[in-house]
C-alpha cells in the first residue's frame, strides 16, 4: 500500500492526494453508526454552524436552525473504529514517505467528524488550515475520508491544485485569512479551483498550505467525513499555542 513515485510527486505538485476506495465498506459503516449515535444522542463537545458565523448559518444556537451540528469534536476518543482509523499503519507508512520522517498525529486541529446537513449546513470559503495553525513549518497533512458520497450537490470539497505553493499578499485575504471573492488579483486562482467527488471509502491527503473551500449541502440526507491532522516530528506546535493544547499522538512510520 506504498504510495508510488508518480502519487508522491502528484501530492507535491498538486497539494492533494485522492486514495480511491482506500476504507473497506464494512470501516466506513462501522464509523458512520457510531457518528450516528452520537450525533442523536448530542454527545458532546459539538461544533454548532451558530458558532462559526460563516454566511447562512443561523445567527445563534436559538435561531431556527441554530442546534445544527457542524462537527463532532474529538473524534480519537470517540470509540475504537475512529481512534483504529486515525492510526491505520499503512496510513500512517504513506504520510511517512511524503513527510521524509516518522509521524505524529495532532489532536488540536480536525480531530473531528464533519457532519454537513442540508439547510443549514454553510458554504466554506477558500482557505487554508494553516490560517489558525502554529507550526515552525507549513508543511502538515489532513487526511480526509469520506463515509458516503461526496459530491458537488451536497457540498463536497474543492481544490486549487498547486496553491501550497502561491505567495499572496495581505491585501488578497480578509480578516479571517479567506480569499476575497472581490479581489481581481484572486481571480486567476480561484478560476484554477477543482471540484473534488467522492464515494464511500475514499480518502483524500492535503497539504495545510492548500486553498480548499466547500459549497452547501443542497441535498435531503447529512453528509459525514472525518479529518484529521499530523505533522512530521521534526515539526512540533509553538509551544503556549492553540496547537500546542490538546496533547498529540507519536505514531512513528
């Protein structure tokens, strides 16, 4: 299950990576019951879309709407089929081929179940993860796994391909370090972007450097993915940041 030559210079490249088909059916349905459950059950802690604020979301967690569920948090301590995904060994070999290094998984970032609802579920905007990360190096990985489909109708990701590498000036961001849609000097970028869909079990690398952004989930039925983060070793958090927070988990390769 090594990644090949042609995938890790795809990853450099472009800043993602897609393993098709990469979770068995029987994985994905195992997490997809326990998110389930606990999503009915409201275990917490929860991110509501009240709490981000992002345009559409309901004005607070009263509004209607407002006890919509944007992710579950902490997802390696949310049972067994969650925590053995996030420690897979055959992932965990493939991040250590592109990091050049053994790997450590982060628990202050991702770390979550994506639960995307239709009506209230928001759009994303074009960011990046490193925006709110403190590292030494940009240089992080999210592992993305979709537990059903993902398409342009429920909000799947987009790509811009190669933006890990972009420098952009300040004036090309706003205040929260999303790429201004009114910005004429964004527009050769953005028009770059890729629209990403997915099926049950497929699983997509990025780099914490790489502009992604998602539409709404226009369909009838939650859309579920879980993310998570890791870094190279070589690469800890700034020590008293937010990243440094939440412990973190040495894997090795």
């Amino acid at each position: 299950m090594a990644l090949t030559a042609s995938q890790l210079d795809a990853f450099r490249e472009d800043g993602y990576l897609i393993l098709p088909r990469y979770v068995p059916q029987a994985d994905c349905e195992a997490m997809l019951a326990d998110a389930r459950a606990q999503l009915a059950a409201a275990t917490l802690p929860l991110e509501f879309e009240a709490d981000v604020g992002y345009a559409g979301a309901p004005t607070s967690r009263e509004a209607e709407g407002g006890q919509t569920v944007r992710r579950l948090l902490k997802a390696y301590d949310r049972g067994d089929a969650l925590r053995g995904w996030a420690t897979r060994p055959d992932l965990i070999e493939s991040l250590a081929q592109i990091f050049g290094e053994d790997v450590v998984l982060t628990l202050a970032h991702h770390n979550c179940v994506m639960t995307k609802h239709p009506h209230f579920g928001t759009a994303t905007g074009w960011h990046r993860d490193i925006r709110y990360w403190s590292f030494p190096q940009n240089s992080l990985i999210s592992v993305w796994l979709a537990l059903g489909p993902e398409t342009l109708a429920n909000g799947a990701l987009r790509f811009i391909p190669g933006s890990h590498r972009e420098q952009l000036g300040p004036h090309q961001l706003d205040a929260l370090d999303f790429l201004r849609p009114d910005e004429p000097d964004n527009q050769p970028l953005v028009s770059r972007g890729r629209q990403v869909e997915l099926a049950q079990g497929d699983v997509v690398l990025f780099h914490s450097g790489l502009f992604h952004a998602a539409g709404r989930n226009e369909g009838d039925t939650t859309k579920f993915s879980v993310v998570f983060a890791y870094r190279g070793e070589s690469n800890p958090p700034t020590p008293g940041s937010r990243s440094a927070s939440a412990g973190e988990v040495a894997l090795g390769h």
